[in-house]
C-alpha cells in the first residue's frame, strides 16, 4: 500500500516536472486547436544535437568506466532491447487486426530508450540520494541500438513476405530477378541512416577523443532546454496520433499500457543479478529498469520511420508517445525506486 500511495505522490507530482510537463502541454495545446508548429529543419537539428550529446556521454563514460563492472550489466542492457522486441513479435504481432510491420515497429521503439525519460529518473534518484555508477548512462546505446536494428530487419523481413502474398493473391506473376532480402544490406542501411550515425559518432568521439571541453561548454547546456522544444514536439504529434490511434486495434492501447511496467520489471530482474553478480548498485538497477520501461522520443521515431516506410506511425508513436511515456515517466520511475528500497 505504501508503494501505491507513493507511485499516486509521484504520479502528481511529476505532471510539474518539465519533462512531462512540455509533453502533456504540446497535447494540450493541439487539442485546443493551436496551430503552433515547429519547422522540420529545426526538429531534425534538435534530434541530432541531442543523440550527439547522448553518444558523448556514453563514450566518455564507458572510457572513464570499470570495463569488469560494465561488462555485465552492457550484456544485460543488449539482451533486454532484444527480448522486448521479440516479446512484441510473439504477442503483439499476432494480436487480432494488427499489422506485423506495425508491430515490429512498436516494439522497436518500446526496446529502444527514452533519453526525456531516462533523465527524468536520474533527477529523480539525485533528488532522493540514491546512489548509482557514473557510467550507467553509457549503457543506453547498448539498448537503443539492438532493438532498433532487429526491428528494422523483422519488419523488413515481414513486409517483404506482405508485398509477396499480396502478389500471390492478386495472380501477378512473381517478378523472377526479385532480389532476395540481405540482412547484412539491412543492418548496414540502418546504421547509415541519420539517427543512429549521430548516436554512434558521438559514441566513437567520446571514446576515443577528449571532446570534454564542447561537452561541457555546448552539449551539456543546451541539452534540457532541447529537450523541452522536442518533448513539446512529440505531444503535439502524440495528440494527432492519439485520434489517429483510435482507427487502428485498440490492442496497441493495451500494450502501451502494460509494457512499461512489464519491461521495466525485466530490466529490474537483471539489474538484481548483476547486483549479486557483481555488485551493480540500488540505484543502476532501477536506472536499468527506466530504460527497460521507457520507449524512444529521440532516435526511435526517425530511425523507424526511414528503416520500416511502410509501418504506420499511428501505431508506434501514438501507442508510444501517448500513452507508454506517460507511464514510464509518471509509474514505472516511483515504482521501481521503491521496489528497490524494499529488496536491496
């Protein structure tokens, strides 16, 4: 009961946090019928300066870190963006009237990681003084990544098979120079495309570079006042979105609802093992659970929207965006905070 209240205590709390805040005003603005608009030039710019930031952080973390203690909880980190991509294709994809490239696409961006999110629990546990290693935001590329990328090849694997059937049923003669699908062509294309280059330039120049001082001077500054502008953005998007999401499976609602809570639930699993393992703290294992929970805002959408064309972006950014961030921000944070504090 002590949990419930406090989650109901955050829960309030957290609609005055800016994070939230810009988000559920750019929805409300929308729905009151604002024509306030925010130039693509300017959205694209915004992206790619904070993957940049996200990707030096990460890669000056990682090479300031104990390789031995972030090995581990970095495995952990790859395999949960895996699972929950494959959760999708075995539960969501095979939902009554859901579209397999749909659902791909929405387990991408629910495998992947919100950085609006993941910087809403770090305040958070810095507010409470939980204590969590220096280097745990370097595992969120080793999230982000995985899932993006096996999205994009099942989903293009599954549209392949769509466009085939569709030529079989309509009697049309099989193109017979078709080129079969590359996996390798696949992965290629997506780390080339603009989103994730910008992650894992950043990640390359932290690692191997001394890019401290712009860090410090340009990206650090800047970073939450961006991410105001973009979660502003996203909720003028998510309303759109949300009516849209009301034409497609009401499944999609269901699984934005649940899957925060029953991702983040394995990510606390597995930060618990690397806390036995190898000592990984309270405070990274409920880090690695908000990751778990969270859903893309930043690399997610433009990297799916290129990487599977022809999945519907009502159904992952407006199960996404809508409804999952919310609750990732606003549940999945106190909740796994305080289940913490029980269990370690």
């Amino acid at each position: 009961m002590d949990i419930l209240l406090t989650v109901a205590d955050y829960f309030i709390a957290g609609l005055q946090k800016p994070t939230l805040a810009f988000l559920l005003g750019g929805m409300l603005i929308a729905a009151l019928g604002s024509r306030l608009t925010i130039p693509e030039p300017v959205y694209k710019f915004i992206v790619i300066v904070l993957l940049l930031k996200i990707g030096l952080q990460g890669g000056m973390e990682i090479r300031n870190a104990n390789l031995a203690a972030l090995l581990l909880p970095a495995f952990f980190a790859v395999l949960i963006g895996v699972l929950i991509v494959l959760l999708g294709k075995y539960t969501l994809a095979k939902l009554p009237g859901v579209k397999e490239t749909d659902a791909l696409a929405t387990a991408g961006l629910f495998g992947a990681v919100s950085a609006s999110t993941f910087a809403a629990a770090m305040l958070h546990l810095d507010d409470i003084g939980m204590e969590y290693e220096a280097w745990v935001s370097a595992l969120y590329p080793f999230m982000d990544i995985p899932a993006l990328i096996l999205a994009i090849v099942l989903g293009r694997l599954a549209s392949d098979r769509q466009q085939a059937t569709a030529e079989a049923t309509a009697d049309k003669p099989q193109k017979s120079g078709r080129k079969p699908i590359s996996i390798k062509e696949i992965i290629i294309d997506s780390l080339q495309g603009s989103a994730l280059t910008a992650l894992l330039l950043g990640l390359l120049i932290g690692l191997f570079a001394k890019p401290e001082p712009v860090y410090a001077s340009f990206y650090e500054p800047v970073f939450r006042g961006f991410l105001s502008i973009l979660m502003l953005i996203m909720g003028i998007e998510a309303w759109q979105r949300l009516s849209e999401l009301r034409r497609v499976a009401h499944w999609y609602v269901v699984y934005a609802i649940a899957a925060p809570i029953v991702h983040g639930a394995i990510g606390f699993g597995l930060g618990y093992l690397a806390h036995h393992l190898t000592g990984f703290s309270a405070g990274g294992t409920v880090l690695l659970a908000v990751m778990a929970a969270s859903s893309s805002d930043i690399s997610g959408p433009p990297t799916l929207r290129a990487g599977i064309p022809k999945a519907n972006p009502s159904s992952y950014i407006g199960s996404s965006t809508s409804i999952g961030t919310p609750i990732a921000i606003a549940v999945c944070i106190p909740l796994f905070t305080e289940l913490a504090k029980v269990v370690f």
